[in-house]
C-alpha cells in the first residue's frame, strides 16, 4: 500500500510538473505574464513570488495549475495577458503542456533504451517473486524454470501467462525446474480485473496471477539506435492511445475498463512492485503520452476544449469569443469532468 501510495504521488506530480511546465515557459517566452505555479491542491504549504509570478506548493500532492493572466475568463486588460496575444501565440501556449508530455514519454523510452537495452526475448525462467503473491506463499524461487501447468508442458512463457491467466482463482499445478531437477508446486492463481483486447473489442475481466517476472533477455543499444526506438515507441503509443479513444466513443470499449486514479494507483504500485524502477519508469513514459494525448480533446476544460475556441476565433476572421462565455463554458465542463472523475473512483472502490 506504502509502496502503491509513493509511486502514484512520484508519477503524478512528475506528470503534472512537466504539463504546466510546457504552458508556463510557452506563455513567459511568449511575453505573458503567469501569476502563479503552482504544484499540488488544496491549502497552501508555501509559496515565494519571483518577478511577476508566485510559485506555490499545497498540501496535497496531485495536480496543480498555473495562472495564466486573462486565460480563465477574468477581467484582465493587462497588455501582456493571454487575450492579448497573436491567436498564433495563444495556440501555442496551450498545446505546449501536451506537446511536453510526449516529450517526456520520448525521453524516458530513450533512457530505457539507453539503460535496459532492447529485449531480444523473454525466457520462462523467474527472475523475480512479488512479496505477498502466491508464487511467494508457495515458496518459488528465482532462478526456478517453469516448464509447465497441470500437467501440460509449455515451451514459451507466452504461452504459461495465457493458460494461467484464463484461470483466476483456480488452483494450479506448477511443474518447475530448480537445482537440474524437477517438482511440482499446487498453488492458487490470484484474481486481477484488467482490460484485454479480444479482435475489435477492449473487455473488462478477470485475469489469473501467480506473482511472477520472467527473466527478460536484452541487447545493448547506443544513443542513436535508443533515440529512434525511444521515437519509434511514443508515435505508435500515441496512434494506439487514439485507437482506444475512438474505440470508446463508438462503444467498443465498455466504460468500466476506464480507469480513473485508483485504477492508476493500482497500475503504477504493480508496476513498482513488480518490476522496479525500470517498469515504474515505463507506466511514467506511457502515462505522460496518454495525459498528452487526452488532454488535446475538444472537451471544455481540458487544453482541447480551449484550443477549439481559439479555432472557432480564427473561423470567426479573428472575432474573439466573449472571455466570460468561454469561461462559463469550461467552469461546466470542469464540473462534469470532476463528477465523472468522482464516479469512477467510487466504481474502482466499490
């Protein structure tokens, strides 16, 4: 639970940092003025005011924001507020969050690369236990091979994972190698709900786990071949991170496999624990694109909503929308997406 806690603060306020980040260097470059940075919600813990813009830190570590003058709809005729600014500039400023986003998911899939190399193949041999997990309760070990389930032998671990993950909470039996000679091992598969894909359709259900993590064999990889993958990775992420958006909205995808920041608690803790930093580092890169991406929907409230305004503005030969409509129209939009946020939460909990 520590460890699941720890994590999701440390990728959230990492993911948060970056995205206001991209639109608070964007908006200074761009002459704006941003009256505050700030990391964290609810009440402040301190803050310190550096030229025209106040940085602060609140007491509760997920999300934050920056105050850009004149964005939110307010009453402000400062010459170098948002509405001030070419519509080129003001599209700039609010793609920048997502466009640091990908960035950051690039540069972390090219430090993976650069760090864990390529991998090359996966062998059916454990290289690590998770605590707490039924493979730990019934005493597998690292460096245990596993040749097969229930008297079935397998050549692949691919095809291990397939057959125990059709059978959550059931009871297995594992034939294992260990020490040139082998043993069987009974234990119960533990139940994990996650979301599979199955042809032209995402599902939500039940997937059988023992606790283990193959031993996963890898080639070094130099700067330039790391740079490329780590490319390579974040563009076909983001084209399979659109695929799921459309495949929700035309109900391809049932709305109970969204998950919402329980689901990523769970996702980011099983990640830690299961893999260390580097898988940790992994779900932060894959997370960073999916924030990147979700963020860019023409959905009041969020950089989309925003960005379609400003197209409307430019549809409009310029004609800027009333600063306090818009406004309105994001405050509801907020809402709802706060509501449905709230909704989903108490679904992951109960």
């Amino acid at each position: 639970m520590l460890i699941t806690l720890i994590s999701f603060i440390i990728v959230i306020g990492v993911l948060t940092l970056v995205h206001e980040f991209g639109h608070f260097i964007t908006a200074r470059r761009s002459g704006i003025v941003v009256d505050e940075f700030a990391l964290g919600m609810g009440p402040m813990l301190f803050n310190r005011t550096v030229g025209e813009t106040r940085y602060q830190v609140n007491l509760f570590p997920i999300g934050g924001y920056v105050k850009i003058a004149g964005m939110d709809g307010e009453e402000d005729d400062r010459a170098n507020g948002f509405n001030s600014k070419p519509l080129s500039r003001r599209m700039m400023v609010i793609v920048a969050g997502s466009v640091m986003n990908l960035l950051l998911a690039a540069l972390v899939f090219i430090i993976l690369g650069m760090v864990g190399g390529r991998p090359v193949g996966v062998l059916p041999v454990v290289d690590r236990v998770i605590a707490a997990s039924p493979a730990d309760h019934a005493q597998i070990k690292r460096g245990d091979k596993i040749l097969g389930v229930d008297g079935r032998r397998f050549d692949t671990t691919a095809q291990i994972t397939r057959y125990i993950s059709a059978r959550p909470g059931k009871k297995v039996v594992l034939l294992i190698e260990r020490n040139r000679s082998e043993q069987q091992v009974v234990l119960k598969t533990e139940v994990y709900s996650g979301s599979v894909q199955e042809g032209e359709k995402i599902v939500k259900k039940d997937i059988g786990r023992i606790g283990v993590v193959f031993k996963v064999l890898t080639r070094p990889m130099g700067f330039s071949e790391s740079l490329s993958v780590g490319i390579v990775q974040t563009y076909e992420l983001t084209k399979d991170i659109i695929k799921s958006l459309y495949w929700l909205m035309t109900f391809r995808v049932p709305v109970d496999a969204v998950s919402g920041p329980v689901g990523i608690a769970r996702i980011v803790g099983d990640a830690a624990r299961t893999g260390g930093i580097m898988s940790l580092l992994f779900w932060l890169a894959a997370l960073s694109a999916n924030v990147g991406v979700f963020n860019l929907l023409p959905l009041p409230a969020l950089d989309g909503g925003r960005l379609a305004f400003l197209i409307l503005e430019a549809l409009r030969g310029g004609r800027k929308i009333d600063p306090k409509k818009e406004g309105l129209v994001h405050l509801v939009g907020l809402v709802l997406l706060l509501a449905l946020i709230a909704a989903i939460t108490l679904r992951e909990i109960f």
